[in-house]
C-alpha cells in the first residue's frame, strides 16, 4: 500500500469516495441540464413551427402564390434567434429569415437532436403542403452547459478541500482511541498488577480489541506472578538448607583430620553450594527489586561504599581503582538494590581484569539526569554479545573461563536499573575494556514510588 497509515488510508478512501461522487453528481447534472435546455429548445421551435405553418396557409389563400404568402409570414412574424425557412411541397426554399436563395434542407423528419455543432431545427407541414422548417443555434445551450461545468468544478475543488479537512479530523478522532490504546501498551509497565489498556471508549470495533488485550495481558499477569511467586517460595526453601550445608562443608574441610583424598571433592562441593547460594540471593534481589519504596540516595556514597568494600576484600587490585565523584548526587531508589548494581558492575571489572589494569568508577550529573560508568582496561566484551550479557543466566566465553557466577548478574542490575526508571547501555571503554553506564533520574520532592 501506498499509505502506511491507517488514518492516511481511511481518508485517501474517503477522498476517493467523495471524488468519484462528485463527478458522477457533475456528469449527471450536465447531462440533465443539457436534455432540460433541448427540451424547452424543441418545444419552442414547435410552438414556432406550428403558428407560422397556420399563418401561411391563411396567407395562402389571400395572396394565392407560396412566394408571397412566405414573404408576408416572414414579414409579420419576427421571433429573435430564430431563423425561419419555407419550403414548397417539392422541397425547394421559396423565402428565408437569413435570405439564403437555392438552399436545400438536409434535415427531413420532425425535431431531431442535431449533430454537435449544429443548429436545432423542427420542421412543421402547413396543410396546403408547404413547409415550415424553425431553427435556432445550440451557442445558448452550450454556453449555459460549459458554464455550469465550470461552476461545478470550482465548486467541486472547494468540497473536496472541505471534505479533505474534515475526513482527516474525523478519522483522527475516531482512531485518536485506538493511538492512545497503543501508548498505553508502549509504556505499561512489566510489574504485577498492569491487567488493563484502559477503559471502554465507546468505539465498538476498538473496545473488542481493547477487551482482548486485557484478557492477554490478564493472562500474562496471572502467569508472571505465578512465576515469580514460585522463584520467591523456592528461594526462601532452599535458603535455610543450603546455608546448613555450607557450613557444614566448611566444618568439614576446616577439620585437620579430614583424609586429604576427600578435600578436592568436598572443595568442588562448597564452592557448587556457594554458586547456589548466590542463585537464591540473587532471585531473592530480583523479587525485592519489583516492589520497593523509594527515597533520596547519594550515588556518590555508594559508589564511595562499593570502591571501600571492592578494596578490602580485594586489596591486591587496590591501586587498580580509580574513581571520580563529586560530593553529592542525589537520586530516588532503594540504598540496598542501587548498591548492589553499582557493586556488581565494579565486581565484574575487577574479575575480569588482570592486576595493572585500570577498572574507573565515575559518577556525574546533568539536568537529564544522574549517570554512573564503570569502565575498565580488559579484554572488553564482543559486540555481538553486548545485548545478550543482560539475559539471563547467560555467560560469555571469558564468563564461563572463571570459576563461579550463575549468569544472573547484569540481568538483575538491569532489571534494578529500569526499577528506578533508568537504563544500562554496555559499550567499549577509552581505555579498551568495557564500558557500562547507568541512567538515573535525579530526586525529586514528589518521587515517591515508581509508576505503574
């Protein structure tokens, strides 16, 4: 199709609808304008006709001849734009209005529609077998019919102009429902409790769809929070289990009498129980990052925090970080879960860097918005993988090389992120590595919880 929208579609048919009305309506006026005027055209011509073929054969018997009883008519009778021709019973012109001697008709028969062109003519027999032919030109006729047509193509110009504006207006506003149905579905939000695009619209066709969108989207919730209630409940089960298994196992590996063949396999055990066990934490933070009241939180206190703490559990790679971040930026979150995305984003810098190399906390402000980067000197992240580090449970090649991690890192800092109304983009860093910055909206008075 030539229009991709629906609105341009449904007013281009509009359009051709009222074109194609209007010529029909045109063509039929013409038309009947042009048989009214023959009409009137040929009933005068007759009544003319009819009067001068009586007034002759009454000459007739006064003068005696045809040629001078024609004349007589011709004298007494006078009609403007109309040219009267008498003929004897043989055909031959005897006297004309128009003065046209030896001129033969070529028209025989009564009242017929002329050539284009041509004059109308009617021709009447007198009863004593002269006849009377009347005849008037068509310019009157033509004229009042190419000046309607003229008149009715501006006039159709200018409905068409009309019927261009309001198609376009009622289109719109019979579709300006189903764009807001549209907006609503863009921007609705992944959280529980989003079962509806709206109210009815009072559009039959519309409301249908809007009907089976809320029974999708009804579907949809019922299932997610399904979903996510079963992660919650598995989560809190395994907690207690797994964290008495851990400490088990470090009983066991810290007892001195422990055979040393059974430390490599009870060491591969703690370390597949502690990957667990921050499967659960990490499940446990998804769930508290979809309900969660917000307040203003200093960004350059925790990045602060998370260089201290990143520092001390990891002092070899202390001269290794670099951060740069001003006294105060306020934003509106949740301490616990902006500090656990900034730590996980300085965490995987630090992990996947050797010693030497640089890992840059940053933290920055403008009036669109608090920004945090973390960047680092590695090996950087393959371009065809930058959107798949945020799903989950998925490891790239260099991920999968080191010891630990589940794959549910950067899923749940970005799903922390777009909980607070910001965004994570990955790129690469100036200084050769990786690049990940955090969009944040700055604290407002009136942030309270996120919309839904």
């Amino acid at each position: 199709m030539m229009f991709r929208s629906l609105a341009a579609r449904l007013s281009a048919l509009q359009q051709g609808v009222a074109t194609l009305a209007i010529v029909m309506c045109a063509a039929a006026s013409v038309w009947l304008m042009g048989r009214v005027l023959y009409g009137e055209e040929s009933a005068i011509l007759t009544e003319a006709a009819r009067r001068l073929a009586l007034n002759l054969d009454l000459e007739l018997k006064e003068e005696g001849t045809l040629q001078r009883a024609a004349e007589e008519v011709l004298a007494e009778e006078s009609a403007v734009g109309l040219r009267v021709d008498v003929y004897d019973p043989s055909g031959r012109l005897v006297a004309t209005s128009a003065t046209r001697p030896g001129a033969r008709n070529p028209f025989r028969g009564v009242a017929r529609a002329p050539d284009r062109g041509a004059p109308h003519r009617v021709r009447m027999r007198a009863a004593s077998g002269a006849q009377v032919e009347v005849s008037m030109s068509d310019r009157l006729r033509v004229g009042g019919t190419r000046a309607l047509l003229r008149r009715l193509i501006v006039a159709a110009v200018l409905i068409l102009l009309v019927t261009l504006v309001v198609s376009r207006w009622t289109v719109q506003r019979a579709l300006r429902q189903l764009a807001a149905m549209a907006d609503r579905a863009q921007n609705a939000s992944i959280d529980p409790g989003v079962r509806t695009l709206g109210g009815p619209t009072g559009i039959q066709e519309i409301d249908h769809l809007r009907a089976a969108f809320d029974r999708l989207l009804a579907r949809l919730d019922d299932a997610f929070q399904r979903e996510r209630r079963f992660a919650s409940d598995a989560s809190h089960e395994f907690r207690t289990p797994l964290t008495v298994l851990a400490g088990e196992l470090e009983l066991a590996l810290g007892n001195g009498t422990l055979p040393d063949a059974l430390r490599p396999g009870l060491g591969r055990a703690s370390r597949q129980v502690r990957a667990m066990q921050e499967l659960v934490e990490a499940l446990l933070l998804l769930r508290r990052s979809e309900a969660t009241g917000f307040e203003p939180v200093n960004l350059a206190d925790i990045a602060r925090e998370v260089v201290a703490e990143v520092g001390a559990a990891r002092p070899l790679r202390v001269p290794d970080l670099t951060l740069d971040a001003p006294d105060e930026v306020l934003v509106a979150g949740n301490p616990a879960l902006l500090s656990s995305a900034v730590r996980n984003l300085v965490d995987n810098a630090v992990k996947f860097t050797r010693a030497s190399q640089v890992v840059r906390l940053a933290v920055n402000a403008d009036p669109s918005g608090a920004c945090v980067i973390v960047e680092d000197a590695g090996q950087g992240i393959l371009e065809s993988e930058r959107d798949l580090v945020f799903d989950p449970f998925y490891r790239g090649g260099e991920a999968r090389a080191e010891e630990g991690g589940v794959g549910l890192g950067l899923p749940i800092m970005r799903r922390v992120v777009e909980a607070h109304g910001g965004s994570v983009t990955v790129g690469c860093s100036a200084l050769g590595g990786a690049r990940f910055e955090l969009k944040l909206p700055l604290w407002r008075r009136d942030a309270g919880r996120r919309d839904a």
